[in-house]
C-alpha cells in the first residue's frame, strides 16, 4: 500500500485582522474576519450584512454607505 502524501509541506497561513468599527447615519458598523468561513464581513446593526473573500470589496462596500472608520 502506497503512502499518502497529500497536505505535507503546506503552510497554514494565518490572517491578522482587528475588527474595525464605524458608524453611517444612525447606524453602527463591523468589520470583521471570520476564520472559519475565511470572509470578511461588513456588519449594520439594522441587519445588513455583506461577507466577501477580498478586505477591500468590504472596505468599498462601506464606503457606499459612507461608513466613517473609528
């Protein structure tokens, strides 16, 4: 039986991401990375969420709705 060498020399890469915060309007913002889905996720405290792969697709979704970063 042959061994198996899938998965021996990868390196886990681990992301450093404070949660930033912010606020449109009324309305208090969340920038966050989850590790398990490997996501952003954009955050309004009225129910709006967008999660996407890439920090700056989040970052210019909050500034269509003119977030202001604290």
């Amino acid at each position: 039986m042959a061994k198996s060498f899938r998965g021996k020399g990868k390196v886990v890469k681990e992301v450093k991401f404070d949660t930033m915060n912010g606020k449109s309007g009324g309305t208090l913002f969340d920038l966050d990375y989850n590790k398990s889905t490997k996501r952003y996720n954009l955050r309004g405290d009225n129910g709006f969420l967008y999660s996407h792969v890439s920090v700056t697709a989040c970052k210019n979704k909050a500034a269509d709705k003119e977030v202001i970063w604290r």
